[in-house]
C-alpha cells in the first residue's frame, strides 16, 4: 500500500491523490460505521459515498464551496435517519455518528488535496509521512523500551509519557531528513515547529481513534490489513495532521 501511495503523490497529480483519498475514506467511513451504527447497513454504504464528494470540493475552483456542502449533506442525512427510525430512543445518536464520520473522515482527508495544491504540495506532503511515520516507530521502540508513566491509561493503557516524548524527537529526525534531501526551502524554524506541532497533533488523532474504539468495545477498526487493524487504524494519525499542516502552510510557511 505505501509504494503505491508515494507513486500517486508523486506522479499522479491532485485528481489522482483525491481519487486514492475517496477510496480510502470509503473503506475507513465503512469501518466506522460498522463500529457506530452496525444495524443500519444500507446507510452506511450511503453515507460512505456521499463522504466522497467533500473531497473533491477542493477542484469546484471556489473555497466557499465547502460550507454549503457540508450543510447540504447535513440535512440530507438527518432527513436520512427522520423517516427511516428504528428506534425513537437512539435516533439522536445514530443521526450523531453519522455526521460525526464525516468531519471526521472525508473533511480532515479534503485537507491533503488542498494541501497539495499549494506550490510546494508534494514536498508537504511527503512531511507529513515521514512526521507520522517517524513519530510511530519512535514512540513504539523508546515506550518499549523505557516507558513507565502511562501517559493516558483511561484512553490507550500502553501508550508511555516516554513514548510520546521519543516520539516527537521521531518527527523532528523526519522533517530534518526532509530539509537536507528533498525540501531545502524548509527552515529550521519550520522543520522544529511542524514536528512538534503536528507530531502532537499527529499522537492526539491516534489517541482520539483510541477512545472511539474503546467506546465502541472494539480492539481495531477493521481486519483488511492482517495484524494492523483496518484502514481507519492506519489513518488515525494522519486524518489529524492533515488540516493542521494545511493551515500551518497557509499561514506561516514562506518558502
């Protein structure tokens, strides 16, 4: 799955990356939906459809597009769950869920077309990855290792305060590896500022994904990645990340 995502964001080109986005927003609003709302099927395959379509509102030319979108698909979906009630007492939660997953989900994805849009989109980009990745295999070796302070027990009771500390210094070796080989127009200003920034961000959205599944009583989101969870599970981080660093690019970054 990986060289097949860095050869799209690579080569592919934005109409391709968001085509990649709204298939894996599918599948992860469908792993969703099975943990929320398991009765109600039909609705989940609807609603991880119309998901889609917040994605490639980044190509209507017009950023005010994305409210009346988003307010479109609101009450289409509480018309949705109005005249087709199970339960009187669970519709408020159910109707909840639903519109939870897609601001969760397809709206955060939205960020890394807009992302990579900007004019250095693909170098962005391939930040984040390495912030992420980078940021997990530190906070999984160094907690392994030295971790005794739980660092939220409630949430995700393996997770370490060590962990989360090595992690961050994980994302800082990541976005430095990026300044000295393929992004010299990040400063070091940039390179610390985005590792800590979205390397926090980046744990806080596993930690989110944690608390759902908890929530949920389940251990993973999904089974179509054998021994990794689902495709929400690989996401978690990243579906937090991407807005930061978009507005982050926006408002800071001068290249």
């Amino acid at each position: 799955m990986l060289p097949i995502v860095i050869l799209i964001v690579l080569k592919g080109g934005p109409i391709l990356l968001a085509c990649l986005l709204a298939l894996l927003s599918v599948i992860a609003m469908t792993e969703f939906y099975a943990m929320a709302l398991p009765e109600r099927k039909m609705e989940q395959w609807q609603a991880a459809l119309a998901g889609t379509a917040l994605i490639f509102i980044p190509f209507a030319g017009d950023e005010k597009v994305i409210v009346p979108a988003i307010g479109l698909l609101f009450v289409s979906f509480t018309l949705l769950f109005l005249f087709r009630i199970r339960a009187i007492e669970t519709a408020a939660r159910e109707i909840a869920f639903a519109l939870l997953a897609f601001l969760y989900i397809p709206f955060l994805l939205m960020h890394l077309v807009l992302l990579r849009q900007t004019p250095f989109g693909i170098q962005w980009l391939f930040v984040i990855m390495l912030i992420v990745m980078s940021n997990d295999s530190a906070a999984y070796y160094i907690g392994s290792t030295f971790g005794k302070r739980r660092l939220y027990p409630l949430v995700s009771p393996k997770k370490s305060i060590e962990g989360a500390i090595g992690g961050l210094f994980g994302s800082l070796g990541g976005t430095m590896l990026a300044k000295f080989t393929f992004f010299p127009q990040l400063t070091i200003r940039d390179a610390v500022a985005t590792a800590l920034v979205i390397g926090m961000v980046g744990q806080a959205g596993d930690l989110f994904e944690s608390l759902l599944k908890r929530s949920f009583g389940v251990k993973d989101s999904g089974t179509l990645i054998p021994g990794h969870g689902g495709v929400l599970d690989r996401m978690d981080s990243i579906l937090f990340a991407a807005p930061v660093t978009y507005y982050y690019v926006l408002f800071f970054f001068r290249g």
